[in-house]
C-alpha cells in the first residue's frame, strides 16, 4: 500500500522532535531542509513561515521543516514563485481535504 504523503511528514515529524526537541532555529530549519538561511528568512518575511510567538530569539515548530520542503519543491521544480506561494498552498491544501471528504 503506498503511503500517504501526510503520513510520510508525520514519521519525519515525531523523527526530528526525539532528536531536536519541539522547536527550531532558523538555521536549522534552513539545514534540515537544504535551503539557505536567507531564503527561510525571506519565507519568515512573506510571511509563508511563521515563528512561534512569545519567545526571546525566532524559533519553529518541527512542522514547518516539511512546509519549507514543500515550498522549495514548488518554487524551484514547479516555477511558482515565493510571492504566489502562499494562494497555491492553500489552494492544494483545499484539494487534499476535498480528496479526503470524497474517499480518494
């Protein structure tokens, strides 16, 4: 049975918060995910990432590793460009959950 790309991120998920904790920094984000610190940093200002609020230095949860890979796939094998990203995400998020409700 092929496996699930949401279920793919989830094993990465729980792998990365035994090894590194709940949180991130920028620049693991940016190692984690083999894209340069100034691109996570231009995704923080796009507002695409967001870090978790209420702390002293800019911090991530786990999860946005698998949103960032995301993204870098998109722009860099697709085309789509950073100030774009954000309406063709929600727009596939839209996708999977009408997938999901029809049984696909």
């Amino acid at each position: 049975m092929k496996m699930q790309y949401r279920e793919c991120v989830k094993i990465q998920i729980s792998d990365y918060e035994r090894r590194f904790g709940k949180y991130l920094s920028l620049d693991q984000v940016a190692i984690l995910t083999g894209a340069q610190p100034k691109i996570v940093e231009r995704l923080v200002t796009l507002e695409l990432v967001k870090p978790e609020p209420k702390k002293k230095v800019p911090v991530f949860k786990v999860e946005t590793v698998a949103c960032v890979r995301r993204m870098l796939r998109l722009h860099y094998d697709l085309g789509v460009s950073w100030s774009s990203m954000g309406l063709v995400l929600d727009l596939l998020d839209r996708i999977e959950k009408l997938e999901a409700a029809s049984g696909e």
